[in-house]
C-alpha cells in the first residue's frame, strides 16, 4: 500500500471547537503538504457545479470533463511518494535495488482506462449534442424544455379536439 | 473546416505524416517492456490523419483516412485482441493467457510466446483506438454541406 | 470447454457484437439470436454448478492465467448465477422479439449498429454481474452505461436525444461516484479484488472505523443509487423509458437498473461484508430503508397520473426497484429472499408489460394509454398478456409478484420494521388503480373496430414466455429455493 506521507485530513486538535491559532497552523501544514488533495476537492466542486447548474449541454459536458480530471488528481495522488522513481524496469538496476522507491504503478494504470472511458463518454455526450442541435436549433437546456412543452401541448390539444369531434360524431348518431 | 492559406503549413503537414506514423509505431513497438503501447501509439497514428485535415482541408484529410476502410478496421482491431484471447483459451489455457499458445510446457518458450501475444493485442488496440480517433474527428468536424449530402443518401435509403 | 464457461458467456456476444457489423444486414439478427442464446444456455449450466458447489464455495476464472489479487478475477456463485441466467435469459428474448420492431422504429441502414450495441450492451451487464474486481466492475459499468445512452438516443422522437443526453449527464455522475468509491477503497486496504478486500477486513477490523473506507461506502451507495434510479434520484428514467425504441425499453426495463442494485448487494455484503452494515455505518443502511418504503409509495402513485403508457411503466419501475433495494435494507434471510425473487419475478413481469408497450407502437403507432382501447377483442393474447403481468405487479396470489411481497413482508417483521408493512399494501393498492384502469380498457372499454389485429408471432411468441414466466414463478417452487440459497449465501 502506497504511502500517502501523513494523515489525510487534518488533525483535529484539542481547540477544535474554537480554532486558534494553533488548530489553523494545522490546517495550514495539512495544505502546504496535501495541496493536491485540497485541488481536488476544489475541482470536482466546480466540475459539479458546472454539471448541475449551467443550461448549456456543452458546458455540462465540460463539467463532466472537470469532474472526471479531478478523480485522476485524486488516484494519482493515492500513489504519490515524495522522491520516489518511476515504476520502469531497469534492465540494469531493478525498482527497488538499493533503496530506491518507486511509484505505485497501480493507479496509473487505472487511470489510463478512466481517460478512454472518459473519451468514450464525452464523445457520444457530444455526438448527442451536435444531434440535439440539428433537431432543436440550440444547445440550451431551458429552451430544449421549453420547445418540447410547447410541442406536447399541441399534441395533446390536438388529441383532444379529435376526441371531441369523435364524440359529438358518436352523439350525433 | 477549410484548409489554410498557408502553402507552407499545408506542405510541412503533408510531409510529416510518415515521421509521425513512424514514431506511432515505434511507441507501439515500446509498449510492452516500457511506457508506450497501442493506446498511445493508435492516438499518435490517428493524430497524423487529424493533422492533414486541419491543414488541407476536412476533405484531404478525409480522402487519406476514408469511411470504408475505417469503419471495418474499428471492429477489426477487436477481433485481433478477442481472437488471441480466444486462441489462447483452445490452446488450453486460460482466455488471455498467451502462454498457453506455445503449446509447451517450457518456461522459456512460454515467455517467448507471452510476449508475441502480447505485441498481438498492442497491434488489436492500436488498429481500433486509431480508426476510432479518426473517425470522431472526422464525424464531428464534418461540414454542413457534407452533412447534408449524407442526410439525402440516407433518406433515400430509408424511401428504398 | 465446461472450465471456460465464466469468459465464454462474456466473449462470446462480445465477440458477435463485433461480428455484426462486419457480417452485413440480413445475417446480423440471427448472430445476434444466436450469440445471446448460447450465453443463455452458458449461464444455464452456471447455475447449476454454482448450485452444485458446497454453500460458501464459487467457480473461479483467472483471465490470463493470472491469479486472484494481481489478475482480475470472474467468479461465479449462487447471488449472480441467479442475475445472470435472468440477464441473458430476457436478453435472448428480447432478441427474438425486436427483428420486426426496430424494422420499423430504427433507420434501416442503423440497425446493424443498432444489434450491435444492443449485444455490447448485454455482454456490459453480464460483465457487472461475473467480476469479481472492482475496477473491472467499474469498466464494465461504463461499457454497459455508454452503449444504453445510444441505444435510448436511438428513439423516433427527438426527445430521444435529449432523454439520452439526461442519462447520460447524471450516469456518467454516478459512474464518478463508483469511481471515486473504489479509490477510497484502494486508498486503504491497497487491493483491487473483491475477495481480497474482503479478507483485509476481516483481518484488520478497525478499518470499519476509518473515515476514508466509510467515505468509500458512501460513494458507492450515491453512485450505485443514481444509476439504479432509486427514489429521489430517478429523474434520467422516465425519459429514458418512454423515448427509446421499443426494444432498448423492454430490455432497459427488465434488467438495467437491477444490474446496478445486483452491484450494491455484491459491494455491501461481500466487499464490506454484512457487519460493517450493521455497525460500520447504521445509517446508510436506515436510508436506504426509507428510501426504498419511498420508492415503493411514490412510484404507482407518481405512475396513476401518466397518459402515455411507456412513461406509465418507468415510473412503475421507479416503485419496483425499492422492493429490490429493501431486502439489503432489511438484511435478514427472508428480507434477502423476496429481493432476489424480484430479480426474476420484476424481469418477467415488467418486461411482458413492456413488450405490450411495444406491440401497441407497432400496431397502433402510438404508445398512448387510450390506444389500448378495445386491446381485449383486436389482440386477446397480448391483452392477456397485459392482465397477468398486470396482476403479478399488483401482488396477486399466484403470481410471481405476490411471493416478492410476501417474502419482503416476512423478512420486515422478522427485523422489526412493522412501518414496512402498510408500505407494501400502499404500494400494492396504489399499483391496482393504475393496473385497472389498463385492464378496463384493455377489456371493458367498447370500440368498434377491426378484430384481428395482433402483432406477428416472432413478437408475440417471445413476450409470452415472459407473461407465462409471470405464473410460473408464482407456481411452482423453481426460483424460490435458488433465492433463498443465494440469500444463505451473503449472510
């Protein structure tokens, strides 16, 4: 198991319930040595922010794309060790050999994936996009919406005026 | 997309497509005893095609890269890994176990054959993780005019 | 070949899916019939031999050759020998059903595409069920996600697009959240397999008391939640549902989101184990219980006041996926049972009513309630369809949706949890307004009209096996042993 160098969060200390100076040092020592831990955090935020809030499906994919690079921050920072090598086969000097650390490959590896399946998804995200574009004339979620309420309501009024007309034609005889 | 007006651009890009393609193999060729291998490799070959439809056109770059040659290679490359994988498996191994295609029980020629089965399955990810990138390009750069000529082929598909 | 089994049921449509599109139009449907009925026949034999094995025990593939925490693992045992035979079953039925139906619904020159996505699609959510890694279940999720956005995405409205386009956004969130679930996981215990992750708990305890393996757990409930669309978070469905080609509604309906809750059940019982449920962190297991008494509530209710009968059903299925998640809730042996009984009894019943959904876009063009008009004289055996699947949603003895309740109804009083109960006649009574108001129609209501009007028997055929699997189930004793030695299983 890979050694992340240190407890992940900040030690609570004895002040917790009114922060001093002493419990705000930690804070601070917690981000001079996780920062990467604290980026993450902060881009999944705005990656789902981007994801929920903005109307424009291109943004939301963009959101998604964010919220995806996070996670990579994330697992490579899982397999971070401070003044350690790369994971190569050294034909002469084995990983390892005299002491020498080297990197957890295993996260790597899994984020290769993570980025084709990534691709994946933001290429049909955005061969939808394109598709809804043709059939809609926008990429805005409000106006989509609204297009389809208006088109439903047509449909369902017309509906209704046949089922009038049925039934006055089923009075009638 | 329109090609630049820039002869030399045009030019320059025209000529690197055999030095990029070469290096994509060659990082194909790395990609099992060092960092490389057919994802990389199969980005770096499909990027020479995006590269010549940026400079000279979509429809140069279209022409060098077409439909119908990469439309079966995206399945293709698949077939490659699964019928290693499967070969593996009638030569009594397990399914992805090259080992087993030696068809011997010594270490040594099991290694030999370990590593050809696994240059195999680089060669499978590469065909179809290029033709793929190539094709998303393409797909989704494709000018309005190209567009509409493909949704009449299709209508008058869909009539027939 | 009986020791390949666990890869072949995988490769084999994996293999045909690729096959399709190079095998041209008029040979695609029977590879795609064929590909699916021999991972039936596959999965058959799986059950059996799981059920052989001595309880405790599971038939274990090593891909590549490669052992258990370095390789990745498919292991087969009698929790998902019972989803798999149910996933291939309806995907093979599916498969004979749809040839006539995407005739019609999809593009021709897009069906080839079409079928092959669709095996893509079924050998993703056979992957799910058969790993035994969690990052691979992870991949295979994707795989089985992304092929669905297109399969929806296929639909003739253009609502389809954006309904493909929601699933899309909010799966590829819950897919993070699994995502990010299982890096809590590797953060702390170091390993990627399900069974050795299971065995750093049970050697070392105390990681139940960790922040980042009860953060790990959280995630995975959110992610696993959104995608199985469990009640708040099943906004994607109802869209997804009712716009997709008849065929991916069929197939989405009677196992996706079950594919997903088959996940949570494998990630909570035998990645953290039954304990850390009970002591580890109590309370996602209490809101998964009121979350699943709500789904069970709001689901008929929100499903009484739709017009369109495919967007009936999903909400119906927003309803049905609570009784699946309640057994994990209740996590006794009786709780287990009728949860796992629902895998089959839901898969049969809400497949059949789905393929009526589709019988009627094929006959009548439109998928309206009120088209179901006179149903009962134009297509007496697609309207009997309707009224046995109907009732064995509503609960009626003798069909398979009543041994479901009543197992869930054992398994609620043996954990004390007496609130469930008049949950489950809510729901009960509230799925019998809406089940009748079909039926009325389906038989009551007058129409002149023209008398034979039935949908060819390639359609008819399939849907029957699953309306008859309805009574089947309910009858005889032939799933009720295989879910309780499954639910023995896990505990």
């Amino acid at each position: 198991m890979p050694d992340a160098g240190g407890p992940l969060l900040p030690p609570a200390g004895p002040a917790a319930a009114v922060p001093g100076p002493a419990a705000f040092a930690d804070v601070l020592g917690w981000l001079a040595t996780h920062y990467n831990y604290a980026i993450y955090i902060l881009l999944m935020m705005i990656g789902l922010y981007a994801v929920l809030a903005k109307g424009n499906l291109v943004k939301k994919v963009i959101g998604l794309n964010l919220l995806q690079t996070a996670v990579f921050l994330f697992y490579l920072s899982i397999g971070k060790i401070d003044g350690a090598t790369a994971p190569v086969v050294w034909t002469d000097r084995p990983p390892g050999a005299e002491g020498v650390p080297y990197e957890n490959p295993v996260p790597h590896v899994l984020m290769l994936t993570a980025i084709v399946v990534g691709v994946s998804v933001t290429a049909v995200a955005l061969a939808l996009v394109v598709r809804i574009r043709e059939a809609y004339g926008t990429v805005d979620e409000g106006e989509i919406l609204a297009s389809d309420e208006a088109q439903e309501e047509a449909e369902s009024a017309r509906a209704e005026a046949q089922e009038a007309a049925a039934d006055a034609a089923g009075a009638r005889e | 997309m329109r090609s630049t007006d820039s002869l030399i651009v045009r030019y320059i890009a025209r000529r690197s497509v055999p030095f990029i393609q070469l290096y994509a193999l060659y990082v194909l060729g790395h990609g099992e005893d060092g960092p490389g291998g057919g994802f990389q490799g199969g980005v770096i070959f499909a990027s020479s095609f995006v590269l010549l439809g940026l400079a000279n056109g979509w429809g140069y770059g279209r022409r060098a890269a077409p439909a119908r040659l990469l439309d079966p290679l995206l399945p293709l490359g698949c077939l490659i890994y699964l019928g290693i994988g499967l070969a593996a498996l009638l030569a009594g191994g397990a399914f992805l176990e090259y080992g087993a295609l030696a068809g011997s029980d010594d270490p040594e020629v099991r290694r030999h054959w370990h590593h050809y089965g696994l240059i195999g399955i680089e060669v499978g990810v590469m065909v179809t993780v290029s033709a793929a990138m190539a094709t998303l390009f393409f797909e989704m750069a494709r000018p309005a005019r190209v567009q509409a000529r493909v949704d009449r082929v299709g209508e008058e598909a869909d009539r027939a | 070949m009986d020791a390949q089994l666990p890869a072949l049921v995988i490769v084999v449509p994996l293999l045909a899916a690729l096959l399709v599109p190079l095998a041209g139009r008029r040979a695609a449907w029977g590879l795609v019939a064929l590909a699916l009925l021999l991972a039936f026949a596959g999965c058959v034999r799986l059950l059996v031999r799981a059920h052989a094995l001595p309880e405790g025990e599971a038939i274990r593939y090593a891909l590549g050759g490669w052992a258990a925490p370095v390789g990745i693992e498919y292991v087969v045992d009698r929790l998902n020998a019972l989803v798999l035979t149910m996933l291939s079953g309806v995907a093979f039925l599916v498969a004979l059903w749809m040839r006539r139906s995407t005739a019609r619904e999809i593009r021709p020159p897009a069906v080839t595409g079409y079928y092959s996505v669709f095996l893509l699609m079924a050998a993703g959510l056979m992957g799910i069920t058969i790993t035994g890694d969690v990052f691979n279940l992870y991949v295979f999720l994707e795989i089985a996600s992304i092929t669905a956005y297109v399969l929806i995405a296929m639909g003739r409205r253009r609502q389809a697009l954006y309904a493909g386009y929601s699933y899309l956004i909010l799966g590829s969130l819950g897919a993070t959240f699994i995502l990010l679930g299982i890096g809590h996981l590797y953060m702390a215990t170091g390993t990627l397999a399900m069974a050795d992750i299971a065995a750093v708990f049970a050697r070392e305890p105390q990681l139940y008391d960790s922040s980042v393996i009860r953060t790990a757990f959280a995630f995975f409930t959110v992610g696993l939640a959104l995608k199985m669309a469990l009640f708040p978070l099943h906004g994607w469905q109802p869209g997804a549902y009712a716009e997709a080609p008849s065929a991916t509604s069929v197939f989405l309906a009677a196992t996706a989101t079950k594919v997903s809750a088959y996940a949570l059940y494998r990630v909570a019982f035998t990645v953290f184990g039954v304990r850390f449920l009970e002591t580890g962190l109590p309370v996602v297991r209490d809101a998964l219980l009121v979350m699943a008494c709500s789904a069970i509530v709001v689901g008929p209710l929100l499903a009484i006041r739709q017009h369109d009968l495919k967007r009936l059903l999903a909400y119906s299925s927003v309803g049905q996926i609570g009784y699946v998640v309640l057994g994990l809730a209740l996590h006794n042996a009786d709780g287990l049972t009728g949860s796992f009984l629902h895998f089959w009894n839901h898969a049969a019943a809400k497949g059949a009513l789905f393929c009526v959904a589709g019988a009627l876009a094929y006959r009548a063009g439109t998928t309206q309630v009120a088209a179901l008009k006179g149903l009962g004289r134009r297509a007496p055996l697609t309207a009997m369809l309707l009224t046995v699947a109907a009732c064995s949603m509503v609960g009626v003895p003798l069909t398979a949706g009543f041994l479901t309740k009543w197992y869930l109804a054992r398994g609620a009083l043996e954990a004390g949890q007496w609130a469930v109960i008049p949950v489950l006649l809510a729901s009960s009574l509230f799925t019998a307004v809406y089940a009748w108001r079909l039926l009325q129609l389906a038989w009551f209501a007058d129409e002149d009209g023209p008398v034979a009007e039935d949908v060819p028997w390639s359609m008819r055929a399939p849907s029957l096996v699953l309306g008859a699997a309805c009574l089947v189930l309910g009858v005889a004793p032939l799933a009720l042993p295989v879910a309780q030695a499954a639910a023995e299983a896990l505990l």
